[in-house]
C-alpha cells in the first residue's frame, strides 16, 4: 500500500526572507519543510493561538483521509 501523501502548502515570501530560510534549513541540516513544520509547531503553542484553538473548538476538526 503506498504511503499517504501529506497535505502540501505554497507560501510566498520576498526575497530576503527566502534566502533566510534556505540558509537556516542548511546550517541545520533540514528541509525546508522541516523548518517550516518546527516554525508552526512554535507558532501553533503561542497562548494567543493556543487560546484562539481553544475557543473556536479548533482541535476538533477532523482531517479528511
């Protein structure tokens, strides 16, 4: 059975950012989508998101399979 495939993001940024990143995912030896998924996590456990989530019952929300 193949793997399932992982919900996938574009994001856009200008230019410096870009740079910024792919230079820390390298000094880190990460992807960029490992970054970008430490980057959320971080983000995601913020007490304003966290309270946001908490909320609007955001936890609850099923993922399609």
């Amino acid at each position: 059975m193949a793997a399932k495939r992982k919900p996938e993001f574009r994001v856009f940024c200008d230019d410096s950012t870009a740079a910024l990143i792919r230079t820390l995912a390298a000094l880190k030896n990460i992807s960029i989508s490992e970054l970008f998924n430490e980057s959320m996590e971080l983000y995601l456990s913020q007490d304003e998101i966290q309270r946001l989530i908490d909320r609007h019952n955001l936890d609850e929300i099923e993922t399609k399979d």
